[in-house]
C-alpha cells in the first residue's frame, strides 16, 4: 500500500510539468544580464551575451518525520500537491518534481521569484516542510532565460 501511495505521489507530482510551461508564460522580474566569456561566443557571430537569470531551486530530501497512518500520509500529500500548484499558478515555481529512486534527495523546487529569502519562504509554507516529512535546502543557480527542457 505505502509503495502504491508514493508512486501515486510521485505521479501527481510529474503532472507538476503541464504547470511548468504554464507557470512560464507568466510575468517575470527582469533578468540579470551576465556577459559570456570570448571563448564561450559563437565564432563569426556579433550575437549580444545571452541573458543570464538567477533562479533559486530547493532541493527537498527526505525529513525526520516519515508517517505510517495513511490518512496522514494522504493528507500531507495532497498539500503538497496543492501548494505546488498554486505556486506554479502564480508564476513562482517553474518546475518541480520528484527524483525517482527512492533516495533521501526526494525532489526539487525551482522557483522565479526576486530573492532567496522568497523561495526559502514558499518551501516552508509546504505542508510537506511543516511537518517534518521533508527538509530542503536552498540554493541560488543561474541559467540562460528561456531555456526549456525539450
């Protein structure tokens, strides 16, 4: 039963990837523009330095708490589910997911948001977090804007 839970857990969590796009469609704080090294430009191009963003992404691993009473370990799930949506729905979270082998690391959050206080602020709020069922932590990564994965 406990496997059929977190596989349906993890499945739930996968439908996060419809969000994702969605998520990106929204409103975003200007970029930050980072030049690119001579050797990293394409040669015979006068093509501008790709603009550079900071994300914050969560990495959420396995906590302290881990419930047996499945009505508990539903409950929590399901508010899990539900704060991913809303953050994604809001445009603060433009990918999530979980890792599939059943590891400490259990998933990542990556959020768009002005700062690191922010994110570190939406991965608590997750009643995941709160309860002790998964512990985060937090760091800022850097990426080339509009990157998408295929």
């Amino acid at each position: 039963m406990r496997k059929l839970l977190l596989t349906t857990g993890f499945a739930l969590a996968f439908g996060l990837c419809t969000l994702s796009a969605e998520a990106q469609t929204k409103a975003k704080p200007a970029a930050k523009k980072v030049p690119v090294a001579a050797s990293q430009k394409a040669p015979e191009s006068n093509a501008e330095a790709p603009e550079m963003k900071t994300y914050y992404m969560a990495l959420l691993k396995k906590g302290p708490y881990q419930p047996t009473d499945t009505a508990e370990v539903n409950s929590i799930q399901r508010g899990h589910m539900a704060h991913i949506r809303k953050m994604a729905a809001d445009g603060k979270l433009v990918m999530a997911g979980p890792f599939l082998d059943n590891g400490d690391l259990r998933g990542i959050f990556i959020f768009d948001v002005a700062s690191l206080a922010e994110a570190k602020a939406l991965t608590e709020a997750d009643p995941a977090v709160k309860a002790g069922k998964l512990i985060m932590e937090l760091h800022p990564w850097m990426s080339q804007r509009g990157t998408k994965l295929p």
